[in-house]
C-alpha cells in the first residue's frame, strides 16, 4: 500500500501538468529554475577532489557544481518538498560530470531508515534516472545509524563510521569491479569515505565518489585540483 507521502509526490506531478510551476529555489512563475537562480548554480563548476589519508587509496570524488544557496534550495525542496520534478534539473548537473564505462558500477549512498520513513521514497534514484544512469544499490546502513542532517562535522565522522555494509548476497556483484559511489552532496566527505570503506571490504577493486554538489568550505582538509589517479589498466577513474 502507498504512504501518504508518495500520493503527495503523485497529487504533486499531476497538479504540474496543469498548474505553472515556480522556480524551484525563488519561487519565480512558469520556470522550473529561473535564468537568475540557474546562472547563480552553474557560476562555479565542480572540481576533482580528494581524501588523501584514507585507508587503501586516496578517494577521488568529483561533483558537478560547488555548492550555493540556490542550490541548497533546490535540493531541500525535491528532498522534502515535495517538488520531485527537480529531479530533471538535477540530473542535468550530475550528467554532465560522470559517464560510468561499462566496466564500472554506480552505487548510490544508502538513505537512513528515519529520511525514508519522512519521505517515503528514495530521491538518489530519480536524479539517477534522470542523469541515465544504471545504479546497484548494494550498500545499506546499519541500525545504529542516525541521519547526518542535524549532525555537525564532528559528529558526522563520528556518526558514520562503521555504519555501512554490503551483505553477502551483494558481494559477488562488488568484488573486483570499479565503482562509482553516488550521493546528492559532499560536506565533511565522512558518507563517502564511509561507502568506500565498505565496498572495499566487499572485495571492490578501485573505489571513486560522485556527487551533484560540494560544500568546499566544509573540507578544510582536501586537496582541490587533484588529478583522477590511472588505475592498473591505464585508464583514468573519474
């Protein structure tokens, strides 16, 4: 039986068809991003980032857009606004950044039990969808797990560690593939590095990140400009 949340989204995608939608970040009329919020968006492109100290290899992530204002509205308003038509937006963002060789899998950043008991969907695979991507979802979290949206930096590091896992059914898809971790936004990188902890512990070969958006002023500690390491068949991981 559908929650009520997910007859909100559908209510919400019909009433779309008939009512003019507004700019998903300043609520300007008949736009679904107006030029303003848009230009703001795009003004810096995402660049190639990474984690040096990080157990195995340095995790490279790359994200379409820094992160801005405008932005945040946009995500806050397809996450927990209802507004799941934003998911074409988005996707453009994320499209433009990561093209998966079929050599490589894409695994989404499992969503807590308490924002899928909110939302009663999972936003990852729309933009996902809408970016043309094939995604695997073979990480999940365990039940100890508390949602990072309230959690400080600190407390982000320490929230995460230790909390994802990919079962044993999953680990024959993961070992010895190349996989793209997938998530809407990086702040302190403590879900990615997490993600990629777990997948190489499920036998993964090489591990890199992708995200829409960056929050740069909360990675005092990475490396911007790096370059995507070439793995051991000459080819670059981006």
């Amino acid at each position: 039986m559908l929650s009520m949340r997910v007859w909100s989204r559908l209510l919400r995608q019909v009433v779309d068809l008939v009512v003019p939608q507004a700019c998903l970040s300043c609520d300007t009329p008949g736009v679904l991003v107006c030029a303003d919020c848009d230009s703001a968006i795009r003004a810096t492109p995402g660049r190639a980032r990474v984690i040096p100290a990080f157990v195995g290899a340095p995790l490279h992530v790359q994200s379409g857009v820094m992160g801005s204002p405008e932005l945040l509205r946009v995500i806050t308003a397809f996450k927990d606004g209802g507004r799941s038509e934003a998911s074409s937006y988005l996707g453009t963002l994320l499209g433009g950044t990561v093209s998966a060789p079929a050599h490589h899998l894409v695994v989404p950043v499992p969503q807590s039990p308490g924002a899928y008991r909110r939302r009663g969907w999972f936003p990852l695979r729309d933009i996902a969808r809408a970016a043309n991507l094939d995604i695997t979802e073979s990480l999940t979290l365990r039940a100890r797990h508390v949602d990072q949206a309230s959690l400080s930096a600190d407390e982000r590091w320490s929230n995460v560690a230790g909390s994802m896992w990919v079962p044993p059914r999953r680990s024959t898809i993961i070992a010895g593939k190349s996989v793209i971790v997938f998530d809407d936004v990086i702040t302190t990188g403590a879900t990615m590095v997490e993600a990629a902890r777990a997948l190489y512990a499920a036998g993964a070969r090489y591990v890199s990140g992708v995200t829409v958006a960056a929050m740069a002023r909360r990675w005092p500690t990475y490396i911007a400009n790096s370059q995507p390491p070439h793995d051991d068949t000459g080819r670059r991981q981006d």
